[in-house]
C-alpha cells in the first residue's frame, strides 16, 4: 500500500481546515473592528449633541440663572443615552473618562465640565475621523466668534457650540 496519496489528501485537507479557520477568525474580528468603530462614531456624535446643549449650563452659571427644564431634561436624557451605549461598547477606549465626565462628581463648576467634554470630544474626534473633527473644531470656533459678536449663524445645522 503506498501512503504518498494518502498522507497528500490529509496534508490538503489538513491546509484546506487551517486555512478556513484563519479566514473565520480574520472575518469576525474585522466584524467586530467595524462595530466597536460604529459605536465609537454614535457615542461621538451623541457626545458632540450633549456638548451643545450643555452650553446652556454654561450660560445660566456665568449669568447666575437657573437652567429651563426642558434643557435639563435633554441633558439627562443625552447622558444616559450614552451612558446606555457605553454599557454594550466596553471596547470604547475613554470609557472611564466619558462616564466621569457625564454623571461624576469631580467637576466644581458647568464650565470645567464642559472644557473636559470638549477634550474628550476632541479626543474621540481625532479617532473616529481626524478629517472631520479638525474641520468641525473650525467651524465651532468661527460660531463662538460670531455669538460672541453678537450674531447667529444662519447656517441649516449650526448649534450654538459644538
């Protein structure tokens, strides 16, 4: 009996089996690189909302004015929605911060939180799409300088401060 076909065959499907097992193991964890990057970018943007509307609690503090309901509300509901996310995206890397940043108590005053969010924005920014968030920290500052004169946007999708 000759082995030469017979150890040939097992030798193919032996390369045959690792090479599935590669492709499989390369499939799912390119898979999950694609849904760890989702998250990151739904948690950015939903970041960026919450600094907009966060800025109210900026304004009302200088001005020693309270905060309308209906922005308060919004602000505890941005947060939890992304607090939620933060709960099934464990991979996200600033996870700690984010939270802190959302529900800590470690920040004096709505302007030191507001200048951490907007570091951890900017952090998040340079990962999920550097392009992006360079050009969205542009069109941010050119806002503050026009409502800082005085003026507003008329721009379809200006906030006040992103």
């Amino acid at each position: 009996m000759n082995i030469s076909p017979i150890l040939a065959f097992l030798s193919g499907v032996l390369v045959t089996l690792v090479g599935a097992l590669v492709a499989h193991v390369l499939t799912r964890r390119r898979e999950r690189q694609r849904i760890v990057e989702e998250r990151r970018f739904q948690i950015y943007m939903k970041l960026m909302e919450l600094h907009g509307t966060y800025f109210w609690f900026t304004t009302a503090e200088v001005h020693k004015k309270p905060v309308s309901d209906e922005i308060r509300l919004k602000c505890r509901d941005l947060s939890w929605q992304i607090a939620d996310m933060l709960r099934t995206a464990d991979e996200v890397e600033d996870l700690e911060d984010i939270l802190d940043v959302l529900m800590g108590p470690g920040f004096p005053t709505a302007v030191a939180r507001y200048d951490a969010m907007s570091k951890l924005i900017d952090r998040l920014g340079d990962r999920v799409n550097p392009r992006y968030a360079k050009k969205i920290r542009e069109i941010s500052a050119a806002n503050l300088a026009k409502i800082g004169a005085g003026r507003e946007s008329n721009a379809p999708g200006a906030t006040w401060v992103i």
